[in-house]
C-alpha cells in the first residue's frame, strides 16, 4: 500500500515538474455582499485549463510561467478577466459583480462550468435566486419542492416535500446543511421542508456518479450550504405570506473580518386562529386553547482571522408544535369537578455546525468540522380531574409521553490539493457518534403506577475515509476516480464497506461529451416509514446484529451538450440494484408502537430501478427555465411480502414530466409557472371478499358469516395520473430604505384533483338507498391563491 | 393516546380534503373459487366451495356456494380416497362431506373440479403432541373481573418445524323459544410472556411456532379472564393444544392481522396466504390434544 501511495506521488511529482509552475489560488466571492461563490470557475484560455471554487469559495489553479489570461464566471455574475504574467505563486481574491446591479433586464445567469466538460453527471445544481423566483405553495418557497421538478426525482405523495431518487427511499438521501446531516426535513407534516431559502447560498444534488466524498446514503446527496453573511453592509430581507412572516437580517460584525446572518421563521395560522377557539370554547362554557404552529431559526457567524484561516458557526433550530389545553369547572349541587386536558405534539431538529478552514498554501486546503444534530418526537397527553365535596377531595391524574429521535456527534476533516491543473484531489475523514432512541411509551396514572414500554436507545459508531480525484488525463478525457471506505459498529457487531466510484467523460466535440459512471454506497441506517408522506413518527434505527446495512450499485451513462451557450442539454440512462433492503411487515402501521421494531419489518429486501432521464435547461437570458423527463421502472422484492414475488415500489412512475420557467419582463416585472405530470403512484387495492375458513367456535350472538378480503399483489394497481399547474407573478419596486414585492402565486392553477388516497366506502344516492360500494379518491389540494409581501433593504 | 391523535390529524385532513368517486378496473365477473377445509382425525372430511364476490358487490351475507363441484380427497400417492358429496348445513351453507377421517401423520391432498377449472392443494394431517401437565392459578385474580392464569407444558419434538394453537373452550347455553341451547364458544387467551404477546392470533385463540423452543418442554402461560361467569354453577372448560401445519399457522395469522388492520387507512393492506392452486382459501390438517378442567 506505501508503495502505492509513494509511486502516485512520484508520478504527480513529474507531472508538476515538467516547467517551471506557479499556483494562483485565492478565493471568489460576490462583490456586493463578500459572499463565497461555489462552484465559480476559473479558465486559462491559452490552455483551456482550469479550476472552480470548493465549497469554501477557495480556488487554486497551477500553471507554467507565462503571459496569461484568466477569465472567472460565475452563474448570475458578469464574467472577470484578469491578463497578468505568472513569475510566482499568487493569490488572487476576486470579487464577482452580480448581473443584476449591471442590466437593465435581470438575468440570472452567465456561462460557467459548462455541463459538457465537467466529470460530473446526475448533478444538478439550481441557482437560489432561481428557485425563488418559481411559484411557491401558499407563498412559501421551498428547495425541496423545486427539487422535485427535476428528472429522477419523484415527490411522493401530494403536496409532499419528500424526494424519492431513482427509485430510492425517503431515508436514502443525504440532506446536509452545511454538511450536517437533517434527519427529519419536514414541517407541517411534509408539506413544507425545513429549508428557508432567504438563509441559502447554494443548493446541489447528486443523484448518481457520487464522488468518494459523500457516503452513508444509497440515493442522493442534497448538499445545501447556507450563506456566510454580508462582509460589507448590513442588509435584509423578509415576507409575509400567506401562513408565515420570516426575516433574514445579515451584516459585517467587523467589516470584511467578521459578518453574520440570522434568519426566522414562523406560521401564524394558531395566532389567527385563536380568537375563534376562544369564543367556541366560551360558548360551551370552557376554556379551551388549540393551534399549530412551526418555526425555525438559522444563524451562522463567518470570522477571517488571517487570509490563510476562517471560522464559522452555524446553528439550525426548528420545531413544529401542535397542541391542545381544555379546561372545564362544573358544579353539581354540592359536588364540583374541575378538569384540565392537555395535549402536544412536537418535532423538530436542532444542528450545529463549528469549522476552521485552512489554506496550507496555494495548492492545499483542509476543512476541519465538528458538528451536532438532533432530531426528536414527542407527543404527551396529561388529565387532571379534581372533585370536591363538603366533606372530601378526590384527585385523579393520567399522563403519556411517547418520544423517540436520533443524536449525532461528528467530527470530520476534509483536504482539497491541487498539485497541477489536471489533478484536483480530496481527501478526508470523518466520525460520527449515533445515538438512536427507537420509541419509548411512557404512561403514569394515579391508578396504575409507571409503565415504560419500547426499546431502550441504541449508541453507534461510524467512520469513514476517502480519496478522490478529479483526474484530466488528456484534453478529451477526464475522470472523477475514488474509493469510500466506512465502518458501523454496533451491538458489538462490525461491518466494514469498501466502495469504489467512478465517473469520467469523454468529450466528443468542443461542446458535446459522452459520460458514464459508477458507484458502489453503503447506508448504515435506516428509516421505518410507511406511509411516505414525512410523518414525524417515522423512526430512525441502525443496523443491528438482525439488519444488515443497505448497499447499492448504480451504473450510469449520458451525453451532455452545451448549446448556443444558452442552452444545456443532457440525457442519461441509469440502473441500480440495492440490497438489504427493510420495510414493514403486512399489517404494520405507524400507530403501532408496542413491541420491538426488528419484529416489525421484512429484512434483506432487494431493489432495483432503471430509467432514462432528459434534461433541457436554459440558465441565461430574460427567460431561464428548465423541461425535464423521466421514464423509468423501480421494483422491490422481499421473501416475506408479497409471498416472495417482485412488485412495483410504490412512488415508481413510468413518465415524469416537469417544465418551469421563469420570464423577467423588465426590472420590476417577472411571471413564472410550472407544470408536472406523473404516472399515478402505485397501490394496492382489494379485488374480492370471499367466505373465511374458521377454526374457533362461537357463541351463537356473535356468529357471522367469516369474511377475508383478496388484495391480489402489491401495489398492482395504479391511482389517477399526478397533474399541476402553479403560476406565479411579481412586481417590485425601488422604496427609499429598498425594495418591495408583490407575489400573486396560484397552485393547482385548473383546479386538478390529485389523489392523495383511496378509500373504499359506501356511498348513497339518497338518505333511503342502501348504497353501493365505490373506491373514493381524496385529494388535498385544491386550487389555492396566495399572495406574498416581501421586502429587501 | 398517539392514535387518537393521529387519527384526529387525518380526519381533519380528510375533513378538508376533496373527494371523487374513482373507477378501477377491476374485473366484475370472474369471481374466485374459493375453497376451504381445516381437517383433523377426529371428523370426516369437510370441504367449502364457494364463489368469492367482487369487492364492489354490495351484497352482505353468505357467499354464493358451488354446489355442482367434484370434491376429491387424494392421498399422497394420488389416488383418490374419496369423493365428497355436497348437501346444505345448518349454518345455511353447503358443504361437502365425506364418511372417512384423515389419519395422523398422512398427506392429503384434495383436488375440486368446478366446471372446466381444477384447483388443487395438499397438507399434511399432524400427529397430536400432548399436554403433559396443566396447572391453573386462581390466586391470579385480578381486580377487575375474574381471570386465572394457567401454564400449558408440552414437549415440542425436535426434529421438525411445528406449529400450535392454544385454544380454551367453554361450553354455554342460552334459551330459546323454552328450548335450551347449547354452544362452544372460545375464550380470549391472552400470553403472560410479554415476547409471546405478538400478532400471532386466530381471533381468541393463540397461535405458536416453535423457534424459540425447538425440541424442548415449552410451558405456555396464559391469562384468561371471564373464566368463568358463573362461580356457582361452573360449565365444562377444556384446554386444547392443536398441532396445525404451516399452512394453517400462515393462513390464520395474516387473517386475524388483516381483521386487526381493516379500518386503518395507514397500514400496509395484508395479503392472505392461501395454498389453493388457482384459487383461494385454504386446505390444512390440524390434531388436537385436549385436556378437560376439573
């Protein structure tokens, strides 16, 4: 193995030692507010080659000595030339001007990092500004929903802010917000995510061809980084919508040194609300409060200390809360009863985020980070009643609390190095502490005593390394090539995970490529969910001695175009087979929580999906957009369910159509819609009732004809086709203290009526009829008008 | 509690939902036939055939028997044994019954002819594994109503793969009409072992397999409670511990999860197992050994 790593080192040494080279590094940032600009790039026209700016905004690119010309771009930015000649090694900090504070029509991107010459393929990444400017549900802008439109991503169920990934499951995506992974993403019971995009810098996700970097998940990686803060003045923005207000407030604490942002987040639907209940609840001669509400809260502190070292501090806080308290006094001729009922039900996660970056020097990188997250349910009821008489008081008291979650501790360390223009390697390592709470039911009354019942908290430990490299071995021929290595421990049982990626691209013309990759991921945890619709019961739990860790291998080829510089264009075709694969059992639900859940789920299940996805995207001019579709096929298969035979998964969908557009008329004008089509999800239904065999004798009172009910397979039936249209209209104007908006946004713009579920009823013609049976749809979400406010200073 | 609330948040989901009335293609005339038999050595042979309804039928009642079916009972090297004849019950259903009994220990397999389709199962009939002592706590009772426990022991013979069912019998009658009326009915036995207290029910009775004592004495504790309603004049109760085949084992404990399930909108639909070549139901053996408490 020394011998190994000493001989790449030589073979990089002649690499680099063939002329006299410097390295130009530095970092790209956004010229008005000093923010990092990731992914920017940076090419050397003579030699066509170049480099782009890591998460950090850090850049580093070596050339020969020479006259040389650089151009820097960046998506949204008026492209920087800057012509110098390179005698040493330099560092360059170059501030990239927004288009927006240069044309008279916005718009929102330039050329950069074209698709066709990165090694990257089942990447997208979505400028923010971008996915602010599409409709949003009830006025509130959601990354996650955007996401949704894309090829290969499916949403789940209606209004869902769920993503199912080539086939994939909900657990199999890697949310990371700043590299800390979220566990529950969702507010309001999955119709929102808990994404504020005002406190978002960049969003990516990658589908496939994952480099070595990323590990622990089989389907996704949603890498979304939130921004650093402005270095140079103090701004701010905010809305208020329809069922939220948010603020985002951002600023130098010590200009160009140290800079914050704070954003937060609240529904007011329980605030409205409350004068209702409350001359409800004086009606019926209680006192009685109810509500909902979610809110979250970011925060991130940014401090240079010295050009070569950085600090931040990130924190995400969110909870949603629904309760209920009912208080009741009733006297009857000398007897009075007092009553007091509470109820609540909470999620929410907390994540914190500490890292130092480094510049070693001009060709060497590191990030260390330590970071905490915390996902936690619980749901309590309590009852009080108190009776007084002349002459006694009695007292009677009940109370329950449910809880369950997930905790992490993690510490990683991540080193880019760039020792020539055609290597740009990355290397790390990380641990992670888990600790998983699976469901404890908790009951205490004045009759019975305490009752604890559930599983008792798992403690795990993963760690993983990794090296990559992005490898340009001719001007055709470029590769992505590393390998992941992690291990899980638990219950005194170890797996260990070897996973080799790869993904290169060969460029058939200036502007066409042919790309392929593949990459082998393991996932150490899983999610127990049966309903998919992001319900905050949905348990975490770890490998165990019983479940093996999931694992996948995906396989992916594609071409990929750049036309006119305008337009982007992309096709792929992929297959993935994963393996130890969990799901409930037949019969399982989510209101069930006694018993231990390893008792619960059908083990080493098997999936596959296959797909062909087309990407057509225009990132530049007045009118910016994207149309996108999916034909593809995702089959699980389990010995204990379906009497062992292959059925379809049920967010697999044949077809998956999604165009969105956004059309900026002029400076204080813009419209934007999308529309998406999707095969109907698939579901099981029943067939028939036939006559039950029975072995029990009984009492002649009960004795009914015994009836079973034939469902045939699983999820063999399809429900009607997933259909929208979401319209959206702004208009601004300049105010003296800055800007202010108005959105008048429309989803479900022709009124289609999307399944949410379907339930076999009775239905009657008249009040007299006996009714007849019929499979009823239920649909959520109607069309619904919003209007947003919102302002920027 | 957690139901309760989660119900409440669906219904009021639902409450505010859109609703449509929504066809499927779902074939309205090729009803399944289905057919039913759970044999033992101490009766003769039984078969049910009927027709299963398609799940839009909005008749309630008895399914539509098959009463011009060719029941035969094979043994295991395919000869037949016996051809059933069919006549009505006294449940108003029909069956089809022989005049011979399955013996311990045997295959069977029965083959049903209905017009120009054959369906076709076979099971084993088990050899009976006796309770060896059953011992009744009645200092066991509980404040709330009578209950008693009792512990089942049996020896489990280690060399196959068995299944039980543990049922408590109770003899009642009630008066009718000035006649008396007498009937068996279960009582609801329910496990002391809280690792035994699993979905594995066939309505009141409790079914087991025998992976967590393979090959060893297995003492079974229940808890009864309305053991009995009458201390004064107590009926005849009999615990019966039956040997049952993995079919049965499957069939009965995906029916009782699918009795369980019905009604909630967020649990995986269960599919019910069936042995019935093209078609459905089930055909299993089952022996019993019975114990009469004094």
């Amino acid at each position: 193995m020394r011998k190994i790593i000493g001989l790449l080192f030589l073979i990089i040494l002649a690499f680099s030692s063939q002329a006299q080279k410097f390295t130009i590094s530095g970092y790209i940032k956004d010229a008005e507010t000093g923010e990092s600009l990731i992914g920017a790039t940076l090419l050397h026209l003579k030699t066509s080659s170049g480099s782009s700016a890591n998460t950090h905004g850090f850049y580093s690119l070596t050339l020969p000595k020479d006259s040389i010309s650089l151009i820097y771009s960046y998506v949204g930015y008026q492209p920087t030339t800057m012509q110098f000649f390179l005698k040493r090694d330099t560092v360059i900090i170059i501030n990239l001007q927004s288009s927006t504070v240069l044309n008279e029509v916005v718009v929102r991107g330039t050329k950069a990092d074209p698709i066709h010459e990165s090694t990257k393929m089942s990447t997208l990444s979505v400028p923010i500004e971008q996915i602010k400017a599409l409709p949003a549900f009830m006025g509130e802008t959601d990354i996650l929903k955007v996401l949704q439109l894309m090829p290969g991503v499916q949403s789940g169920n209606e209004g869902s802010t769920g993503l199912y990934v080539r086939g994939g499951g909900p657990d199999q995506n890697l949310m990371l917000l700043d590299g800390v992974p979220i566990y529950n993403a969702s507010h309001l019971f999955g119709f929102f995510s808990v994404f504020n995009a005002d406190a978002i810098n960049h969003v990516e996700l990658i589908k496939g061809g994952f480099p070595a970097r990323y590990g622990g998940r089989l389907s996704s990686v949603i890498d979304i980084n939130m921004k650093e803060g402005n270095m140079k003045k103090v701004k701010g923005e905010g809305s208020i919508g329809s069922i939220s207000a948010k603020v985002t407030v951002e600023g130098p604490i010590n200009k160009d040194k140290t800079s914050f942002i704070v954003s937060a987040r609240r529904t007011y639907i329980d605030v409205l609300a409350q004068p209702i209940i409350r001359a409800q609840a004086k009606r019926e001669g209680s006192q009685t409060t109810a509500g909902y509400y979610f809110y979250d809260l970011n925060l991130k502190l940014n401090h240079i200390l010295n050009p070569r070292n950085r600090l931040y501090f990130s924190t995400y806080l969110g909870n949603d809360k629904a309760y209920a308290k009912s208080k009741y006094t009733d006297t009857y001729d000398t007897i009075s009863t007092k009553t007091d009922d509470q109820f609540s039900l909470r999620w929410g996660n907390v994540i914190t985020a500490a890292r130092w970056n480094h510049v070693f020097g001009p060709k060497l990188f590191s990030n260390v980070t330590t970071t905490y997250s915390r996902y936690l349910f619980d749901i309590s009821q309590k009852f009080q009643e108190t009776q007084n008489t002349p002459s006694i008081s009695e007292e009677y008291f009940s109370g329950i609390l449910y809880h369950s979650g997930i905790r992490d501790w993690a510490a990683k360390v991540d080193f880019d190095y760039l020792p020539s223009p055609n290597h740009f390697i990355r290397f790390g390592a990380n641990n992670i502490w888990h600790r998983f709470s699976p469901g404890v039911l908790a009951f205490r009354s004045s009759d019975e005593g305490d009752t604890t019942l559930g599983a008792n908290p798992t403690s795990a430990y993963e760690a993983a390394v990794y090296a990559e490299d992005d490898w340009k071995i001719s001007q055709r021929l470029k590769l992505n090539a590393g390998v992941h290595a992690s291990a899980f421990a638990v219950e005194n049982e170890w797996y260990y995970s070897i996973q080799p990626r790869i993904s290169s691209r060969f460029l058939l013309s200036d502007d066409f490529s042919f790309k392929a990759s593949y990459s082998s991921m393991t996932q150490f945890i899983h999610l127990l969910t049966n309903v998919g619709i992001g319900l905050p019961t949905d348990l975490w739990v770890p490998s165990t001695a019983r479940i093996r860790p999931q694992q996948a291998k995906q396989v992916a080829i594609g071409f990929a175009k750049t036309y006119k510089s305008q337009f982007e264009f992309s096709l792929e075709g992929y297959y993935k087979k994963m393996y130890n694969l969990i799901e409930y059992k037949d019969g399982a639900s989510y209101l069930n929580i006694e018993g231990d859940w390893q008792d619960k789920v059908a083990t080493n299940g098997e999936g596959e999906s296959l797909g062909m996805e087309v990407l057509i995207q225009k990132k530049t001019g007045a009118v910016t957009g994207w149309l996108g579709y999916t034909l593809s096929k995702a089959v699980r298969q389990f010995d204990e369910l379906n009497f062992g035979k292959e059925y379809a998964y049920k967010y697999d969908r044949r077809h998956d159509i999604s165009l969105a557009m956004t059309h900026e008329w002029n400076k204080r004008m813009d419209f934007s819609m999308a529309w998406v089509y999707g095969t109907g999800n698939a579901i099981t239904l029943p067939i028939a009732t036939y006559e039950s065999a029975s072995s029990n004798y009984n009492s002649p009172f009960s004795y009914g004809n015994s009836e079973a009910t034939y469902y045939g397979d699983r999820n063999s039936f399809r429900m009607r086709s997933y259909h929208r249209l979401d319209l959206s209209f702004s208009w601004w104007k300049d105010k003296k203290w800055g800007q202010r908006k108005w959105a008048l946004a429309v989803y479900n713009a022709y009124n289609r009526l999307n399944p949410f579920f379907i339930n076999l009823e009775y239905r009657h013609d008249n009040p007299f009829s006996p009714g007849s049976k019929k499979f009823v749809q239920y649909s959520l979400f109607p069309v619904i008008p919003s209007i947003t406010y919102s302002f920027k200073f | 509690m957690t139901r309760k609330a989660f119900v409440l948040i669906t219904l009021t989901a639902i409450g505010t939902a859109c609703t449509t009335i929504v066809d499927f293609d779902i074939p309205l005339d090729k009803p399944w036939v289905v057919v039913n038999s759970l044999f033992s050595p101490d009766s003769v042979w039984q078969v049910h055939v009927s027709y299963s309804r398609n799940i839009l039928d909005s008749r309630f009642g008895s399914f539509d028997p098959v009463r011009d079916a060719e029941v035969n009972i094979l043994d295991q090297n395919d000869h037949v044994i016996e051809t059933l004849s069919g006549s009505p019950d006294r449940f108003f259903q029909y069956t089809y019954k022989g005049k011979t009994k399955p013996t311990s220990g045997e295959f069977y397999s029965v083959q049903v002819k209905v017009k120009d389709k054959l369906l076709k199962a076979a099971s084993l009939s088990p050899i009976a594994v006796p309770i060896t002592s059953l011992d009744v706590d009645s200092s066991a009772f509980k404040s709330q109503g009578e209950a008693v426990e009792m512990s089942i022991t049996f020896k489990d013979p280690g060399e196959t793969k068995n299944f039980y069912e543990v049922k408590v019998l109770r003899d009642g009658f009630y008066v009718y009409n000035q006649d008396t009326i007498r009937y068996v009915e279960n009582l609801f036995v329910e496990p002391v072992d809280p690792a035994m207290n699993n979905d594995n029910s066939n309505g009141a009775s409790k079914l087991l397999k025998d992976n967590l004592f393979n090959g060893k004495n297995y003492v079974f504790r229940i808890k009864l409670r309305s053991y009995r309603i009458y201390p004064e004049n107590p009926p005849r109760v009999r615990v019966v511990l039956q040997s049952v085949t993995e079919e049965y084992f499957r069939y009965f404990v995906a029916q009782s999860l699918q009795n369980n399930t019905s009604g909630d909108p967020f649990a995986q639909p269960v599919q019910i197992f069936t042995n019935i070549e093209n078609g459905l139901g089930i055909f299993a053996g089952y022996s019993s050994s019975v114990v009469e408490l004094k």
